[in-house]
C-alpha cells in the first residue's frame, strides 16, 4: 500500500511576526529551566542529570493569529437563531472534509471574488463542490506572510454574493491563504468611513443566518496534488470557551480515509485556572460588544454607527497547557523542533493499552507493556502511535492531584516500543513518568537516574510524547488512526495539538 502523503498547509507562528498583533514568545533554556526546577524544589542543578533540565516556552498572542479556525461565535453570538458555537463545541466532523481548491491568484484584490468569479472557476474545473467538501481559496495570500507587512491586504476576499452561492450548493467549511476570507481589512474600512457599513465585513457576518467557518492564513496551496483528489483537516486547538483556535492545517492523500468514520476527540483544553503544574493559563475574550465599543473609540464614532466587530481572545500560557506534544528539542539542546519534524510521525495507525485498572502511581513494566500488546493483537511499528490509559485524565476538570495520579512507565518498557519502530508515545497523564513526588525523593536520595528517565533518554534518541490526552473515548484498541498533528511554533520544544482518532465505521 502505498504510503500517504500530508501536505502542510500552516504559516509559522513566530516572534517578529508582521501580523497585526505582536506574538510574545519567551524561550526558556534547558540551563534556565535547570535552575527554575532546582529553586523550586530546593535540590542542587548538579544533582540533575546533567546537570540541566527541559526547555520551556511561554506565549502570549490571539487566537486567530497564524494559521487558525474561526468559531461560530466569532462573527455574532447567535447562529440560526441559536447560541453560535464556541471553538470547543464546533464538530470535529465539520473540520475536514475533501477538499476543492479553487484558484483566484490572478484576481485583484481590490475586486472582491464574486458569485460569477466562482462559477467561472467551477466552470473550469469541470465540477461543482460535493456535500461535505471543504472550499479552498487559493489567492496567494500568504506568499508574503513573512517578508512584507501589507501583506493582509495583498489577496482577494468574497464578497457575500459569492458566500451565499456555495452555500446554496450545501458548502460549510471553507479556507483561505489570505489574512481574511472577506476583502482585505484596509479597503472594508475605507468603504465604512465613506459611510457603506454593509462593506464591512459582510462574509463575517453572514455567520448569523447561517452556521458556518472558515480556516484563514493557509499556506502552500500550490503544493496540493491539483484541485482535488485529498483530505484537508484543519482541527483546532481545543482552547476552553475561544472563538478562534489554531490549527496545523493539512491535506493528506490517503485512501483510507475516503470511507466512513468516526472521529473520537482525544484532546483536553487549555483553560484557565486548570490543575495543571505547568503555570497559569490566560484566555481572555473580548465580546462582541467591547470589541464593538473599541472600535467606535478608535473612529471616534456613536457605537451604533459600527455595524459589527468580532469577538476575540487573548491567551497567555505555556506550551506545555492542554493536550501537547513534547519534540526532541525539549528533552536536549540542539533536538528537532516541534515545527521541523516530519508531519507523517504524527498520522498513523493507533494503538491502545490500557492500564487503567492499575492503582495511581503504579509502575508498568516491561513485561506488562509486552503483554497488553500481545493482547490487542496489534503490532506496533514505524507508523504506529502507541497510546497509554492510566484513566488520569477523568481528573483533569476535577481533582486538584491530577498531576499525581498517573501511571509510571517503566524506561525499558519505553525503550522496547522505540526498538519496535515507534515514534510517538501518548498518554492521559501529566507526564508519563508518573508522579513527580517519588522521583524527587530518588535524587534527594542521591539516584539522579530517578529524575524522568524518559525525557532524559530524548537526549540519546528522537522521539515525542503527547501528554495530557483524553483516550476515554476510544472503544478499542486497534483499528483506527491517529490525527495529532502540531501547531507550527519556530524553535519550539513543546507545541499544542487537537489530537484525533479516525475510526472506522462498523462494516466499512
């Protein structure tokens, strides 16, 4: 069989960004963390493993920053007359789908893309969208992403005749490789100071007579296979009550995936106020009628002059909040980056052991790996994301221990897999190691080996972890897939993840 082919789809997010808002990223160094970790625990930096700990690193940037999902809820607070949708509520479901890439590199951005400019292209291409395709515009958008600040106002955008054309042929879910799927900001402003209010954002807010999204900030469009012919996934980061969330887009060409399936959410939440041991998280939101009343400041308006402002969010937290992938560079200096691995690591046949009957902070042997593998009747291998459940993460939204109350694997049990071709490694638990509390009685006690053992091997082999999973919801444990691709933040150790399973429908 021949070997699916991911395409990435995401720009970077980076400091130094030319986007609007500026993002603040703090790297932490392995030397740095060393001497946190130390202070905090009060044991000497020489009494860690080399005398160094794990990288770090803290952001603060919006939600629709770089490559990112809209939620319902972003354009108005209602939808069809009901509650819009967060980005935690929006279905996995309606966040792939086949894709259609329709081309307009050659239109003008100051002409919006209208219901002719679409039907041309459709023309053209012979066909119309499907139910259930996913609709890519392919403006050239992000060509300048990251070398001229005009970029957001150097490709074109709909205009509503052309929104309310695909959705009269059942479209739902859309992207863009521009900074917005609307006209560039700048000239949607410019017409509502000449007093046209109905300019302003009109594809935005058509979210509130139909439920809808879009994907903006793609990347790489001309590297698809042609118009069709793939999937385009474009999962959010689950972030707790946001209105926007990023995404690692991507395009696979993979035959599997054109049956029916179900999709299984295996992610948790950053959130404020967790239980997390990783630092505080911040995700602030601001409504639609703060966001409102700024934008009337700014113009110096009556607020019912502005016809409509988005919600946003602010978000202050680490790399490590949530459901998260821990990449080479986390465990040793000079290790590959979340950003820089291969993509196809993180899309592979899934594999389930569960150790959920085991007390909290139990060990898992090596014996006990072998045999719960022999059990699944599975085999792991180089495409093989291996699973761990301890049933940790029944605690995450409750238990103020949920850092203590995972499973430790054992490190040979952990070298056997990477023996066996496995590259990914997740677990429902704070970290895999287990609690930290016995570790830190083994280097007071003069046994530095005690200290995360699996992390410390990252400085002799190339692997990841996700931590911090949900696996309640997998039924069994072979027979899937596994979607955890991450967020693509430069030099970065640890990076967010929406991890998904794909599962086949009975029969298919």
């Amino acid at each position: 069989m021949t070997a699916p082919r991911i395409h990435d789809l995401s720009v970077t997010l980076r400091r130094g960004t030319l986007e609007n808002r500026e993002i603040h990223l703090t790297l932490i160094s392995h030397d740095e963390a060393a001497r946190a970790f130390a202070r905090e625990h009060g044991v000497r930096v020489s009494c860690l493993p080399y005398g160094t700990f794990f990288a770090d690193e803290r952001l603060t940037l919006g939600s629709h920053d770089g490559t990112h999902l809209d939620a319902p809820y972003h354009f108005y607070p209602t939808s069809e007359g009901r509650p819009a949708k967060l980005i935690d509520e929006w279905p996995l479901e309606w966040a792939m789908g086949p894709g259609l890439r329709l081309d307009f590199r050659r239109h003008s951005s100051f002409e919006p893309i209208t219901e002719y400019d679409v039907v041309a292209e459709l023309e053209r291409l012979g066909r119309q969208p499907r139910s259930g395709e996913v609709v890519m515009l392919w403006t050239g958008g992000t060509d300048a992403y990251d070398s001229d600040p005009n970029f957001s106002k150097a490709a074109a955008g709909l205009n509503g005749g052309a929104l309310n054309y695909l959705f009269r042929l059942g479209v739902r879910l859309m992207s863009t490789d521009s900074a917005t799927i609307d006209v560039p900001i700048p000239f949607m402003r410019e017409r509502l100071l000449q007093g046209d209010p109905a300019a302003y954002f009109p594809v935005h807010r058509a979210g509130r007579h139909t439920e809808w999204t879009h994907a903006e900030k793609l990347a790489n469009m001309g590297s698809l296979p042609g118009p069709d012919g793939f999937t385009a996934m474009f999962f959010p980061v689950k972030i707790a009550g946001a209105t926007g969330a990023w995404t690692r887009a991507v395009a696979i060409e993979d035959p599997w995936l054109e049956g029916e399936l179900e999709l299984v959410d295996l992610s948790l939440p950053i959130m404020n106020a967790s239980f997390e041991s990783c630092g505080e998280s911040r995700v602030t939101t601001v409504h639609h009628d703060q966001s409102r009343a700024a934008r009337a400041k700014e113009l110096g308006w009556t607020i019912d002059r502005v016809p409509h402002n988005s919600a946003m969010d602010h978000v202050s937290t680490t790399t490590h909040s949530g459901t998260h992938i821990d990449a080479p560079l986390h465990f040793a200096p000079g290790g590959r980056s979340a950003a820089e691995l291969p993509l196809e690591w993180f899309y592979g046949d899934g594999l389930l052991l569960d150790f959920s009957r085991k007390p909290a902070g139990a060990r898992i042997s090596l014996a006990e790996v072998r045999e719960a593998v022999d059990r699944t009747g599975g085999r792991p291998g180089d495409n093989t994301i291996v699973l761990i459940r301890s049933g940790a993460a029944a605690h995450f939204f409750d238990d103020p221990r949920f850092p203590e109350l995972g499973l430790s694997l054992d490190v040979e049990a952990f070298r056997w897999l990477l023996e066996q071709g496995v590259r990914v490694v997740g677990c429902d638990q704070e970290s895999l190691e287990g609690p930290l509390g016995p570790m830190l009685e083994g280097v007071r006690t003069g046994d530095a080996g005690a200290l995360y053992p699996i992390h410390y091997l990252g400085r002799e082999r190339e692997f990841c972890l996700i931590e911090k999973m949900d696996l309640s919801g997998l039924a069994r444990p072979t027979g899937f897939k596994v979607a955890a691709f991450p967020i693509k933040l430069e030099r970065a150790g640890a990076s967010w993840t929406r991890a998904v399973a794909l599962v086949r429908k009975e029969g298919e």
